[in-house]
C-alpha cells in the first residue's frame, strides 16, 4: 500500500508543477506579449504549449487522486506521465551544467519512483479490486 501512496505523491508533486508552468507561461504572456521570451515564436504555438502543459498537469493530478483512492484506470495515466517525464528529463540531466541539469537529474528521479511504485506488487494487489 505503500507504492500506492508514493505513485500518488510523485504524480500530484508533477501534476501541481505542470499547472504551475502553464500558469508561469500565461502571467509571462500577459505580462511580456507573444513578442517578449525569445522561445515564444508565435500566438499559436504559446497557446499550444499552455494546453499542452495544463493538460499534462490536470491528468498526473487526477490519476494522483485516483492513485490515492486505488483505482485501476490510474495506474496508466501514471505510467504514460512517466515516460513523457524520462523523455524530457534524460536530455535535461545529460546537459553541461546548470539548473537544466538540476531540473533533469530530479525529473528522472521522480520518473523512476514513479514507475517503480506503478510497478510494485503491492500497488497491483491494491488495484486489483478496483
């Protein structure tokens, strides 16, 4: 029961930071304009990058809500999270230095924990009956 608890902390603390980014991206738009950060190339793409993350960022946050109640159909939201998560965070911790690679090397770990707590056989005996 154990790994239920932890998938479900790793996929709220990812859940929050993803809908806190999409909220970092609109108060910069707001306050900058599409023309202010330089990686923002145009309206659309803002807007899709604002989507994308506040999607992303309501899933992990419903699947760590239904993690906590032990339902079967969160354990893949988990699962997928997780691997969008490596996908990002491996190029991130192989970078020369800075806060990316910060950022990277604690993604990973979360990641990991994540998967292994979807994994682990007390959270299958623990969704089993759900």
């Amino acid at each position: 029961m154990t790994s239920l608890v932890v998938g479900a902390v790793v996929a709220g603390i990812e859940g929050v930071a993803l809908l806190v980014y999409a909220g970092y991206i609109v108060v910069q738009v707001a306050r900058l304009g599409i023309t202010g950060p330089e990686e923002v190339s145009s309206p659309i793409a803002v807007t899709l990058e604002i989507v994308i993350f506040a999607t992303l960022g309501a899933a992990l946050t419903l699947a760590a809500r239904g993690l906590w109640r032990a339902r079967r159909w969160a354990r893949s939201m988990l699962v997928v999270g997780q691997f969008l998560a490596l996908v990002v965070g491996v190029p991130l911790a192989t970078a020369q230095g800075g806060i990316e690679r910060s950022a990277g090397i604690a993604l990973v770990i979360l990641a990991a924990s994540g998967l292994a707590a979807a994994f682990w056989p007390s959270t299958t005996a623990a969704i089993a009956d759900n």
